[in-house]
C-alpha cells in the first residue's frame, strides 16, 4: 500500500461493501448488529462480502454488546470457522470488570487466529489505564491497530488524547496504527492529520440516511477527498 492514509469503512452486507470500495474505502469492517455496537457476522456473510470486493476485510469477534468477552470458547469457534472460510484480518477486544485488559480471552482468541493482524477496539476507551493497556498487549502477535476515538464519549473529547499518543509513535506498546474512530467527523480531519494521524473510521457518516440505508458511495468519496487533502 501507498503511504496515503487509510479509511476503513464499516460494512454489513454485499451492498455495502461494493459501495465503500468505490467510494475508495481502503479497507471493511465487518459486524453485523450495529444496535449492539457490532458483533460477529455469519461466516456465509464474511463469505458473500469477499466474493464481492477485493480490499481487505476486518471481521469483529464479538458475541454481546459490551466489552466482556463473554462465552470465549464460542467466539473462539467463531474465530476457526472464520479462518476456514479464509478471513485474514480481525477487530476483538475485551476488559475485565476493573477496566483492565482481558488478556485471557485475548490470548485465546489471538492463538485461533493464528499470527493473523487485528485491531484491539474501541474497548481501550474504556480502559481504566490506556498506558497501561498498550504495554501488556505489545507483544500479542497479530496487534497492528488500535480504534480509539481518544475517549469513550467521542473523538470531541479524545482530541487532545489521540494527538498525544500520535507522538508516542514507535515507544514500547504505541507501535501499532491509531485507527481514529467513534464520533469522527469531516471538520476533525485537519487537526488530526496535521498532527500525524493517518487512519480513519466511518460508520454512520457513510450512511448519511441513517444506519437502516446502505453505505453512500458518494459519502465515501467525500470522505477519502478530505483523507487525502
């Protein structure tokens, strides 16, 4: 890939992702559920969406709205029947009830995945020790990326966040790509991009008719504008 940044596109079905590539998504999401913030998708919609487009996919491991991992041996037999139907690239990420990383139910799941890359989600915003999350994950194999608004309450509140650890870049645990997602709009990119960021995350701003409309090809493309600009 170019050195131009990344704008991963949240897709549910067929539709979506063939108009999130259009529109120059570099990269889907895959969830199903979007009431519950996004969970695992049927291996035959991973299946279909594959077929469909030829960017790379990121399938959600995820079984209830939350951040607890919940039944992990059942994700984790979600996880297998994924890599058989030859999903390379996941987003998982859980804490236990203190806030800290559930490295359990990481570590099962990132041992399934078998050296696959993944994104670690937007549970760091719920961390109770951001700092702290990084490090005990750094040597995960697979961690390249972390979605993170900067804050659990929206990139509003997570600018000054997600800048600082945009500086950290390359430090012990701050290796991995900030993917900026969770509130992200247009008039954010700016700031965000004079300050090194490089990767974006859209969900409901591809979707300008509301999350029961498919993704817009033409709110795609004015995203990747604006990413490029």
């Amino acid at each position: 890939m170019s050195n131009r940044a990344v704008l991963e596109v949240i897709a549910l079905d067929e539709r979506d992702a063939v108009a999130a590539q259009t529109g120059g998504a570099d990269r889907l999401e895959l969830v199903t559920d979007i009431a519950a913030d996004g969970l695992t998708p049927p291996t035959a919609v991973f299946t279909a969406i594959r077929r469909a487009v030829d960017i790379p996919l990121r399938v959600m491991l995820r079984l209830a709205d939350g951040f607890a991992a919940g039944d992990i041996e059942a994700l984790a037999g979600r996880a297998e029947e994924l890599r058989a139907a030859g999903a390379e690239e996941f987003v998982l990420g859980f804490l236990t009830p203190d806030g800290a990383p559930d490295l359990v139910a990481v570590e099962r799941l990132v041992a399934v995945l078998d050296g696959a890359r993944w994104t670690f989600h937007r549970a760091i915003d719920r961390a109770a020790d951001r700092d702290g999350l990084r490090k005990r994950l750094a040597d995960l194999p697979g961690l390249d990326t972390y979605l993170t608004a900067g804050a659990a309450t929206g990139v509003d509140d997570g600018l000054a966040t997600l800048k600082a650890e945009a500086a950290r870049t390359g430090e012990p645990g701050y290796e991995p790509q900030i993917l900026v997602g969770g509130g992200l709009r247009l008039d954010h990119l700016p700031e965000l991009r004079a300050a090194g960021l490089t990767a974006f995350h859209i969900g409901g701003a591809a979707r300008p008719q509301g999350w029961t409309s498919p993704v817009s090809t033409e709110a795609v493309r004015e995203w990747r504008a604006a990413v490029d600009a």
